[in-house]
C-alpha cells in the first residue's frame, strides 16, 4: 500500500516538473505503433526468454 502512494507521489512530482513529458511519451509511441517492423522487433526482444524456454522444452 504504502509503495502504491509513493509511486503516485512520485509520478505527480515528475508530471509536475515535467509537465511535456505525456505528449512526449504519447508521441514516441504513437511513432513507434506505426512502424510495424519496429513493433514486431520490440515484442521479439520482450519474448525471446520465454520463446528459447519452451523451444528448450521441445527438444527434450
């Protein structure tokens, strides 16, 4: 619980320090979804551990 309010705190002291930094955030993923070979690199990176897990599996 008291992780949940220092997060906040800390998210509204950043937005409030940066207040661009939600356009900026929205816009490089705006950028980065209408790119599908970048997406499909993203996920690739994001799942490989998993992918080589169960390929392991396979081959017992």
């Amino acid at each position: 619980m008291i992780t949940r309010i220092l997060f906040g705190a800390a998210l509204g002291l950043f937005l409030l320090a940066f207040p661009a930094a939600p356009s900026v955030v929205l816009a490089g993923t705006v950028a980065l979804m209408s790119q599908p070979p970048a997406l499909v690199a993203a996920a690739g990176i994001i799942l490989w551990p998993r992918i080589s897990r169960r390929v392991r599996r396979w081959a017992r």
